[in-house]
C-alpha cells in the first residue's frame, strides 16, 4: 500500500540523507557520479564568446555540453512501451534539500568513464508485454537515485533515461529535451541537468527523439508526446505523479517543449513549459538567417529547411512550416511558460515574444527573461542565477505549496 507523505515531511527526510545515484543488479541503465575533469574544461562555448569561423556552435551538439564528464554503464534497455503500470496509490511531495546546483549536461574532456560492470545487469522487456520490469533492491551502502534506460519505441532514438527514487511516493516529474540542431545532439548531453533536478526530489524523463536526419517533422514533436504518454502509462513503476509535471527544453529542444506545449488544447498532467534559447519559430529563423553573415543564424536556417523535409516554405510544404511554428498553436488550455534567451544571442528574443503575443490573447501566461551577451543554450543555463530562477519557476508550477 502507499503512503502519502507531505512535502515537509520528504524535505526533512532528505536533509538527512542527500540522494545519491545508486547502482542496481536489476536495472537496464545506471549511471554513476559525474567524474570531474581535474581543470581542463570541455567543449561548452564559452559565456562570453561566439563563434566566428565556419564552426557554428549551438544546442547540444557543441554547447550543450559541461564541463564534467559522464561516467555512464550502459547494459540494456527496458522496452516499455504498452506496459501498464500495476501500481495505485496517493500522496505527492518532493524534497529539496541543499543546493541542486547548476550543472549542465554533457561529456567534457575525460567523461567517459564506466560503471562497475560487476554492480550492473541488462533488463529487457519487449515492447507490448504488460509485465513490468522487476525493481531492484538498491545497495544499502548507496541510497538514492536509480536510473533506468526505457524505449518508447522501435527506433534507436526513441529512447529516454528515467530517474527516480525507489520509494512509495508520488513524485513531480520533469522532461528534459536536449538541443541540436534538430540534427545533432544526444540525451547523455543532458546528465548533469537531469541529476540537479533528481537531486530535488523530482522523477527525471531524459529523452531521446528522432533527428531531422531519420525523419522529418513532425516525427521529433510526436516522440516528444509519446515519451510523455509513455511515462504518464507506466507512473506507478517509477512513482511518478502522471498529472503534475512540466517539460524543459534547449535550444532545438526548447522549440519541442513549445510545440508540446501548444499541442492541441493542452496536454493532460502538464503543468508548465521552459525553453532555453527556444527557436519557437522556425519562420523567424528562416528569414533572420537570409543575407547575414552570422553562421550561427545561416546554419538555423538551414537546419530548419532540413527539419521540414528539405522544402522552404512555400507552395505545398507551406503546411508543414505552419505545424512547426509554435506561436500559431496557441490556445486557452495550453500551459504557462517561461522563455529564457540571452539579447544578442543568434536565436533572437523575437522568437519567444511572439509566442508571448499569441498566448496573452487567449489568456495563459509568458514570463520571458534576457540575460546581456550572447550565451546560448547550456552556457546560458549556467549563467548565475538562472538555473536557480528555472527550478524555482518549475517548483511554484508542481509544488503544492508553490501554487
């Protein structure tokens, strides 16, 4: 039977044991403490710099990355899929105790590291099996967080990290979609991010979707809803609250929490939508990236040109542009959202200030904040105090007391 426990209770629960990533003998995935790189950072654009060769940097293929490495086992993974959850129950809470901290995703110099193979087994279930993995006992010796590698579906990228703690609540949840282009990138750029918010108490969906390069759209925004479905399915096996929990995303990723933002008249269970230098309108980036000399700007563009199939919009692949521009989606049911760009960065504030317009006319809520210079995406994240302004958004949205 499970028990609801008050957030107050949880809090002080955790204060005296902070959450840590433990390894199973049962699990597809664990993932280990970020080993760090001793000084030498990784490949994260600088704060203060942009790129001014060929080599434009953005989303998770270049500045999403940290500068800690990833220690990770990868030894299977759970095919989900159609399972359904056998679990019921009440109660909700999440503890925040300490510092969450600001760490970005990513693979620095020196992240490659691997798991105690001995500490570690494959699971794997077929997809449409309704019997759920079984759960491992975690080591007594390491409380905390267990992290399992799930597939929402067939293809190789349709895959998502799942953190949670092995206990009887049921807990907020937060989806994270790293950046990229559209083109590029890799859900393992996002596990300093997803650790912060496990840290918190949170049950961390870090997913994977389909790239411009194996679909294109709108096959990325459909993963995006599946992964959702999937975890909303299957909450009991990972204490999830299937009603209470918001989606956070970067760069590219940021346009994909918007357009599941805006999808239909609201998504059930969402509470709130983050975009980190969110390219909430291809459009936008179409034309800004016309006769500029930024590369940045121009690779948008292209990239954008690539995510509807190769066509501009024009003609017949009109259509298509109108499904990826997030402003136009928007409706009364849709959930708030917080934007953050920084003023001069290639992904302009227009994007998120059009999306504000087209909200505030059918009455749900935008907070945009800009930061001065011109980091984009992970190096903005990192900025002081913005993170620590994302999670506090993001706790007022699924906290009870925050509401």
């Amino acid at each position: 039977m499970r028990t609801g426990v008050t957030v107050g209770a949880l809090a002080l629960a955790t204060a005296m044991v902070v959450p840590a990533v433990a390894y199973t003998t049962a699990h597809a995935h664990t993932v280990s403490a970020p080993a760090q790189t001793g000084g030498a950072p990784g490949s994260a654009e600088a704060p203060t710099g942009r790129a001014t060769t060929g080599t434009a940097k953005a989303g998770a293929d270049d500045t999403d990355r940290s500068t800690y490495g990833t220690a990770k086992a990868t030894t299977g993974v759970a095919e989900i899929g159609t399972a359904t959850a056998g679990r019921t129950g009440t109660g909700t809470g999440v503890s925040k105790a300490g510092t969450s901290g600001t760490g970005t995703s990513g693979t620095g110099t020196g992240g490659t590291g691997t798991g105690d193979p001995k500490k570690t087994s494959t699971q794997k279930t077929r997809a449409g099996n309704p019997t759920p993995p079984p759960v491992g006992q975690p080591d007594p010796l390491v409380q905390g967080t267990v992290v399992n590698t799930v597939a929402y579906g067939r293809h190789v990228r349709q895959r998502m990290d799942v953190w949670y703690q092995t206990d009887e609540l049921k807990r907020p949840g937060v989806f994270l979609i790293h950046g990229g282009w559209w083109s590029s990138g890799d859900k393992k750029y996002m596990t300093e991010i997803s650790r912060s918010y496990a840290e918190q108490g949170y049950v961390v969906f870090n997913i994977n979707y389909r790239l411009s390069t194996d679909a294109s759209w709108p096959a990325q925004r459909t993963d995006t809803l599946s992964a959702i479905a999937t975890a909303r399915r299957n909450a009991a096996l990972w204490s999830f609250d299937p009603n209470n929990y918001v989606v956070v995303g970067f760069s590219a990723g940021g346009h994909l929490a918007g357009a599941v933002g805006t999808y239909k008249n609201g998504w059930p269970g969402m509470r709130g939508v983050v975009g980190i230098s969110p390219v909430m309108s291809p459009l936008t980036a179409y034309t800004e990236g016309i006769d500029t000399f930024d590369l940045e700007r121009r690779k948008l563009r292209e990239s954008a040109i690539r995510l509807a199939g190769g066509c501009e919009p024009t003609g017949k692949c009109a259509r298509v542009w109108a499904s990826m521009e997030v402003p136009w989606h928007a409706s009364r049911g849709d959930a708030p959202m917080l934007v953050v760009h920084s003023e001069d960065e290639f992904v302009s504030p227009e994007h998120s200030e059009q999306l504000k317009e087209h909200l505030r006319k059918v009455g749900v809520p935008v907070t945009i904040v800009t930061e001065p210079g011109i980091a984009h995406s992970s190096p903005l994240y990192r900025l002081p105090g913005v993170a620590d302004r994302v999670q506090q958004w993001v706790a007022e949205k699924l906290l009870p007391s925050g509401r």
